[in-house]
C-alpha cells in the first residue's frame, strides 16, 4: 500500500485534518445495518451532491443541504477519494430550488428544536486549501475514501460510516458515531440528538437505504449481464481540473468509476 497521506492526496487531506489533526476523539456509539443493493451505490450516494436538496425532507425544509448553498467538490488527483462540502443556510421558501420539490414541506416544524440546536465551534473554520490567504467555515464535509470509508460532518454530528460487501446484491453498512475528548457534556448531548439524522432510522439516512434498495430491484429487471445508465451533465470525469464549486454535478461519481474500472483491470 502506499503511504497513508500519499494515498490520500493533497486535495482531501487537508478536510481529514481538519476534523482529526491533533485530536483526540471520544466514541458515542454505533449502529449497524443490512443494505440489500450493491456497495457502490452507497459510494455514489455520498458522491452525489444533487439528490439530497430533492429526495431528503429534512435537508431541503431545514436547509442543511440544498441547491442554493454554497459548495464546492474536490476530488484526489486520481478521481478515487472526494469530498462534498457545503454551508448550512436559513431553509424555507426559495421558488427556484423549492418549487416542485415535493419532499419539501414548507410548514414542516419540529416539536423538539434541540435537534437542530446548531452551535457552530473553532474548528469549522479553516484556511482554504483551494484558495490560500482566505478561510472557508463549512458546516457539512462529506468525505469519501476509496473503497469503502466515509468520514462525514453534518454541523456538530460528527460519524464515520463503513460498507462492507456481502457479495453483489447487499452490503452491511456501521457507523461510528465520535465527539472529541475535551468536549463539554452539552455538546456531546448536542453531538448525539444530531445523530439521530444518520443511522439506519435516521431522519435523512433512512430515505438513502430505501433508494438504494429500488436501485438495485430496477436493476435486476435487466438480469445478468445487463445495464442500466443514468446521466446528469456529460460524460468527462473532471480528473485533474479545479474542484466544482456549485452542486449540480456528478463528476464525483464517474471519476470513482473511472478509478474503479482501472483497479479491477477493465
Ligand atoms: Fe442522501
């Protein structure tokens, strides 16, 4: 294997970092589950930033991932890691990114704000590793390692997420919920309440698990040996230009693909 920090680059260590870089973590919990659909359709979900803002209720009413945030993707020079960032805004109404979209529901509210009790810390901010001499302060960095590790931030929920295949068809999916050591017990509460958006029953994470089983029913109708192709925006892969900066894009998806094919020697 290559060197743990060649291996990731210089793109996405930088997003690691700023989550890990002198810290000690302290462990919250897990939860564990049985996806019925092919393990690469859970890399695609975390590297398709269009679908949250349409499928996700709580994301597109609560505005903690849609079309009008500012984001940006960055992928490592080989097109096999990404990370999807973006920036909490206000939700509700705006007609271009709302209208149409039926998972938002304009008079959804929670009868327990606590868990959207977002208090922003030091760390979020960083200089920014695409633009030096500036900072970036994201509250959403979802980070894909090639195969199978996700390492996300949703404002204070902080997880990772691991696939491990179980042939073809289905795949078990873990998550590790952290928090760091020096935490105080408000934001550890705070950590856990928010982590109640991911996990198998999560508010958001549901919603993917139940996709990616339809995925994989539709593509079975074509049997073996045969395909199914959906595209947004071309065919390019976006290996080696500037990170994306808007979330209307699926160049993190095809560059994984790309990569894959090419360690499975196709
Ligand atoms: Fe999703």
């Amino acid at each position: 294997a290559e060197p743990f920090e060649q291996y990731i680059g210089p793109n996405v260590m930088p997003w690691l970092d700023r989550i890990f870089k002198g810290r000690e973590l302290k462990l919250l919990g897990y939860n564990r589950q049985r996806i019925p659909g092919n393990w690469k359709l859970m890399m695609e979900n975390i590297k398709d930033p269009y679908h949250p803002g349409l499928l996700h209720t709580w994301f597109v009413t609560f505005g903690l991932w849609r079309a009008d945030q500012k984001s940006r993707m960055v992928m490592d020079e080989h097109g096999r890691h990404a990370v999807m960032i973006s920036r909490r805004n206000e939700g509700g109404t705006n007609k271009s990114v709302t209208e149409g979209v039926t998972s938002f529901k304009a008079d959804m509210a929670l009868h327990d704000t606590r868990l959207l009790d977002v208090v922003p810390e030091a760390w979020w901010t960083v200089d920014d590793p695409s633009n030096s001499g500036t900072t970036i302060t994201p509250t959403v960095t979802m980070i894909t390692l090639f195969p199978s590790l996700i390492i996300q931030q949703q404002v204070n929920s902080l997880s990772t997420r691991h696939i491990v295949p179980r042939g073809a068809g289905e795949f078990d999916f873990v998550w590790t919920h952290f928090g760091f050591a020096d935490d105080t017990e408000e934001m550890t509460q705070r950590r856990l309440r928010q982590a109640n958006l991911f996990g198998p029953a999560g508010f958001v994470s549901a919603d993917d698990g139940e996709v990616i089983e339809f995925s994989q029913d539709g593509f079975k109708q074509w049997g073996e040996g045969g395909s199914t192709l959906v595209e947004l925006g071309g065919r390019g892969d976006d290996v080696g230009q500037p990170p994306t900066e808007h979330m209307v894009t699926e160049t993190l998806i095809r560059s994984m693909y790309a990569y894959w094919r090419k360690a499975m020697g196709e």
